[in-house]
C-alpha cells in the first residue's frame, strides 16, 4: 500500500536569535512510496473542449499558405503596427477540406484517448461556447462505439461564438462526480483558446472541486486565453497547467496527462499546515513540479491553519514547497513553527512537527533554500508586473524581475522580460502571446535543477 512521508530541508533547522520578528524559509518535500510496478489505476474523466468559432477555423499548413498567396486570397496588413497576413475572402473549399482545425486535433486526441479505456474507466465529453453541450454522458471505456460517435459530432457542432467556460465546467463536474467510486483518478480536463465570461464562477467550480479532490487540468492553446484564470484553476485544485502554442500539440498533452493520472500512487492528497501561536505564515510556494504561489495569507489569515490541495502524487515524483514563516523575536533554544499535515483517503496520513533550535551564530542558509526563494521572488515580480494597472509601472517590473532572471542563470527568461518592458513602455502593452510563454516559462522555473 502506498504512503505519504514528509521531510524538510535544511534539517535540523536553525535560525538565528533576535530580538525583533525574522523571516523563516523551509522547503517541505511530500513524497508517495510504494511499489513503482504496481497496477496502473483506473480514470473517472471528464473532458471539456471550448467549441466555439475560433476552434473550428481550419489551420492551414506552409503549402497550403503558399497556395493562398499565390492565388490573392491572403495579404500583409498592419495590425496595432504589427505586420500580420490575413484573408481577404472565405477559405477555398479544397483548403478548407484538407486543412484541420483545433477541434479536429481535439478529435484526434480522443480516438486515441478511446482505444486506451478498459472496461474499469469511465469517461465523458463535453462542448462548450454560447452553451454547454453533453455529447458522451460519463460511461464505461468498453462502450467505445458510444464514444467514438459522439467524438465524431465534436467538430461539426454549433454552439456560437461566446465562450462560457463556467457553463462546460459544471456540466463536466456533475458526469465526474457521478463516476466516482474511490478506485479512480477523478479529473476534469478543460482546452480553450479563447477568454471566457464569468471567469469569478470558474474559480469558484475549481473551489468546490477542488473541495471534492477533483483535480482539474487546463489546457491553454494559442496566444488569446486567460492563463491567469488557466493556470489559478489548477493550481486551486490539483492539476496541471499546460499552454499549447499550436493546436498539433493537443493529442500529445491529452495523451500525457492520460498517463499521469494513470501512474498516481496516492490521489487526491491534501495538506494543511497549523502556524504555532505568534508564528504567521506568509506564503506557500510550489516549487516542483511547477513553480506556483498557493497562498498567501493576509492579516488575522496569516495565522490560520491554510489548506491545500496538491493533487495526485506518483512514485518518484514528489511535490516540494517553499514555507515562508514570520517567526517572533526569540532567545536561544527551542521554537515550534507549527505542524504541517499529509492526507490522502487512499493512505495513511503523514505528521511533521516544524521544530526550529534558536541559536547565536547559525549558518546561512543552504544554496538550494536560497535559490528556491530568489526564483520565486522573480516569478512574483513578473506576475505582478503583467496585473499592474499602469504601463509605466508594469514595465519597471518587468525589468526588476528581468534582472533577477540574470542572477539566476535563465538568460534567456531575462531577454524575454526585457521584450516585455520595451513592449509596455513603446505601446502600453505587452503581446498576448508572449506574455503567455513567459508565464508557462516561469512556472518551469521550480522545476530546474
């Protein structure tokens, strides 16, 4: 049967003596151990793919843009000052019948999803735009011919131009909650392209999910989608978030996160950590496997017990995070931080007492505490840099964060920053899809040696 186990670093943990409130670091790593050959386990899966417009235009390749030139029907046109080519009429029926567009992907992905499902899997498909639509109510992998016919009507479905993301998600929520039995790797995975109203109700759909170990997955394709929405989705619940630059890039990101779910060991696992009276937590960040801020307590919150959900664990695939605690002024000897604790209801709970030795002359802290802190300090500075209200402002955070990138080693995080603060400061914005890429980048940044 697999465990949770709990460990911290540095060990022991040592902070200096002072007579005024210092900051504390603790990188905390929850581990899942067991037998890595054990059987793969089973999926309850809900997948919901945005339909609307733009995911049906066809995607033409090289030669058939040649092809298009040729013949007068694209041109060069100057968008917000920037060169872009674009149509000058409908597509030609012959390209348009042999080019695919994303939804034919999604199409792909899930024929390769079906001829995977055992008769222990459960799955459902969802479509999404104006409305929401349920083509495959959640059922068993082996009614594969179900299945497949309702993969067929994917692209050739209507359901208008707007994207109601909400809408796919609660649809999505209630096949898996009806598939659930315990033995299952219960996720929702959501693909759109576009920005979607009611964003406020998805993060409180990801809440409530997230609140029945419901991971959900978000799959962001191309350079027009809200990641902030995307990736708080998951993060809140436990899944992974994924940008797709281009839409031939769908079966391959559906494939792997079959796979994922599949090799979890511990699913669902959830934890909490209890700050010790006058000790305040100031910030959780995940550092593997993808760099990501899960809270930050404020106020009379920040000495709270916080609870959170990392989603499924695998053999040899451990979570680390980045403990952030005020601690109160103290002479030397012993000082409780707080206790941190691991749960999973497919295992037993793990416990760890966060025990610090106040002392004159501590070391400094460990070059590997260190540059986790620094690297999400940088990814704070870019993240506040995208959400600033002012250009001006935006774009000095950009070159802060730019030049914390540089400290760092990641030249080329740095270079991509500088882009952005130039952006800002000649057009008063940034572009959409690059600053999508340095998002995604950035959140890779946990995950580097």
């Amino acid at each position: 049967m697999p465990t949770l186990s709990l460990s911290i670093s540095p060990s022991p943990l040592l902070i200096e003596a002072r007579r005024e409130p210092q900051v504390c670091y603790v990188l905390l790593t929850i581990r899942a151990t067991g037998d890595p050959g054990a059987a793969l386990r089973p999926i309850n899966w809900a997948l919901v793919a945005d339909a609307s417009r733009s995911m049906r235009i066809p995607i033409v390749d090289e030669q058939q843009f040649r092809s298009l030139l040729r013949n007068g029907a694209a041109q060069e046109t100057l968008v917000d000052g920037v060169p872009v080519w674009q149509l000058s009429g409908p597509v030609p029926p012959e390209v348009r019948d042999s080019a695919s567009s994303a939804l034919d992907h999604v199409a792909h992905a899930l024929h390769t999803i079906v001829e995977r499902l055992t008769s222990d899997d459960r799955f459902a498909l969802v479509a999404f735009a104006d409305e929401p639509l349920l083509l495959a109510p959640i059922a068993p992998g082996s009614e594969r011919v179900t299945l497949v016919r309702a993969i067929e009507r994917l692209s050739a479905i209507d359901l208008g131009d707007e994207t109601d993301l909400a809408a796919g998600m609660a649809l999505a929520l209630s096949q898996v909650r009806a598939g659930r039995d315990g033995r299952r790797a219960d996720r929702i995975v959501l693909l759109t392209d576009g920005f979607t109203r009611r964003p406020a109700a998805c993060l409180a759909l990801a809440d409530e999910a997230a609140g029945e170990h419901i991971a959900i997955t978000t799959l962001g394709l191309g350079g027009e989608f809200q990641d902030d929405l995307l990736t708080a989705l998951a993060d809140r619940s436990g899944g992974h978030a994924l940008f797709l630059k281009r839409a031939a890039a769908i079966p391959r990101a559906v494939s792997a996160e079959l796979e994922s779910a599949r090799a979890a060991a511990i699913t669902a696992v959830a934890i909490s950590i209890a700050p010790a009276r006058d000790v305040r937590l100031r910030r959780v960040t995940r550092m593997r496997p993808a760099l990501a801020l899960l809270a930050e307590p404020v106020g009379a919150a920040a000495a709270d017990v916080v609870g959170l959900q990392l989603g499924d664990l695998a053999v040899g695939a451990p979570v680390t995070l980045l403990l952030e605690f005020l601690a109160p002024a103290a002479e030397p000897g012993p000082l409780w931080l707080g206790a941190i604790l691991a749960a999973s209801a497919g295992s037993r709970a793990a416990q760890l007492d966060l025990q610090a030795t106040v002392t004159r002359g501590a070391p400094e802290l460990p070059a590997d505490l260190r540059t986790a802190a620094a690297r999400a300090m940088a990814a704070r500075l870019m993240r506040r840099a995208i959400t600033a209200g002012e250009p001006a402002e935006a774009a000095r955070l950009m070159r802060v964060a730019a030049a914390r990138f540089d400290d760092l080693g990641e030249r080329a995080l740095a270079a991509a920053a500088r882009e952005q603060a130039d952006a800002y400061e000649r057009d008063g914005r940034a572009a959409g899809l690059a600053t999508r890429e340095l998002t995604y980048a950035t959140r890779r940044l946990g995950g580097a040696p």
